[in-house]
C-alpha cells in the first residue's frame, strides 16, 4: 500500500476542517425530507438541560449544517 505525502494528507484535513465551518457560517433553513432526500440526517440535540428546548440540525449530504424545520 502506498503512503500518501504528508503535503496531500495535510490538505485534505485542512479542507475536511473548513467545510462544517463554512456550512455552519451559512445556515438556511431547509425541511427534513430536503435534508434526507440530499443525503444528510437530522441530528436533534438539546438545548442546556433540555428544558430550554432542542435544535435540529441536518449533518452530511448537500445541507450539512442547516436548520432544520
């Protein structure tokens, strides 16, 4: 098996690091089927103690990183 050069797998984290940066910047709002249909799932994650409410998010696929309604 052939290693790859230290230059290519430090891009290739770097680039894996800035797109749920660049995702998150930009959130819109999309429905849960738009988030499923493009390949993502719904992440649904509490806010505090749960007694503030939760979030859900779409992570992965073509929504990565938005609201979900």
């Amino acid at each position: 098996m052939r290693k790859l050069p230290y230059t290519l797998l430090a891009a290739l984290a770097a680039s894996a690091l800035a797109v749920p940066v660049s995702a998150s910047a930009l959130p819109a709002d999309v429905t849960a089927s738009q988030c499923v249909a493009g390949g993502g799932m719904i992440v649904i994650s509490a806010v505090g103690d749960g007694s503030q409410g939760y979030t859900k998010r779409c992570m992965g696929g073509v929504h990565d990183g938005q609201t979900v309604l």
